[in-house]
C-alpha cells in the first residue's frame, strides 16, 4: 500500500507541476513500470464510463501516445478535460487493446487497470494487488489523501 501511494503521490504531484506550465517527465522509478508491451507503445485513451469500470472500450479519438508526450503532460491535459464532464482512462497498445500496467516496489506488486476523473478534480485509481488478488481503490481529495478499500 505504501509503495502505490508513492506512486499516486507522484502522479498527482507531476500533475500539478505541469499545471503551472512546466513539462514534466517521470523520473526511472516510474518508467520502471511493467507491461506486456514495451511503455512508449502505450497510449493513455479515455474509455467509456457506462460499462465496467476498468473494461470500458476505447474512445478512439481520445488518446494521447506515451512515445509523443510524457505520461505526466499527457494526463494532466485529461485532468483539464474533465471539469465539463466524469472521465475515464486507461493504457492501450497500438492496436487498441486494454492493457494492464503493473507497479512493483517494495515486493508488492499492482496491476494498474484505469484511472476515473471526477468533474470536482478527485483522482481515483483502480488496483489490484496481485499478492493476495485483491482489488481496490486510490482516491484523492482537495488536500487530503484516502484509501478506500473496496
């Protein structure tokens, strides 16, 4: 739990950086993230909310390539989106499939399945740990951080 809030710590600082107008790129910690596909063939794709949260297809003109923009600048322009309307993402290949990407530290390991923007700028994160295959939520609110265990 530790090492993923370390994580969520960082994304929603980079986040932030980058709404003060600086580029922000993740640092090798982050980039040691591990998919099936190497992470520059990644894009970051807003999916459909109205089915199963993490299964969603791919809204196809909404994706952002990991190759072009850095995940920090890439999320934050999703971030911004999202104050007309509730917005989900998630990763995909090239060829449109929904990947998991997956977090380890500290010998725990997460498969990051997607992330949903609320229209009042909370983060929730959707996990699951595969030590004990258990599946949770991150969430964020105005300077305070929670977990919420599902």
């Amino acid at each position: 739990m530790k090492g993923f809030f370390s994580l969520g710590v960082y994304l929603i600082c980079s986040i932030l950086i980058s709404a003060y107008g600086q580029t922000v790129s993740l640092p090798d910690k982050v980039l040691s993230l591990k998919s099936p596909i190497p992470l520059e063939e990644l894009s970051i794709c807003q999916t459909d909310t109205k089915k199963v949260f993490g299964k969603n297809p791919i809204l196809s003109n909404q994706c952002i390539s990991l190759k072009e923009k850095a995940f920090a600048d890439a999320f934050y322009y999703f971030f911004e989106q999202a104050q007309e309307r509730e917005m989900q993402l998630a990763f995909f290949s090239k060829e449109g499939r929904f990947v998991q990407v997956v977090w380890k530290e500290n010998q725990e390991t997460y498969n990051i399945s997607s992330f949903l923007i609320r229209q009042n700028k909370s983060l929730f994160v959707q996990c699951i740990r595969n030590q004990n295959k258990s599946y949770f939520l991150w969430k964020t609110k105005p300077e305070q951080w929670e977990w919420v265990e599902d």
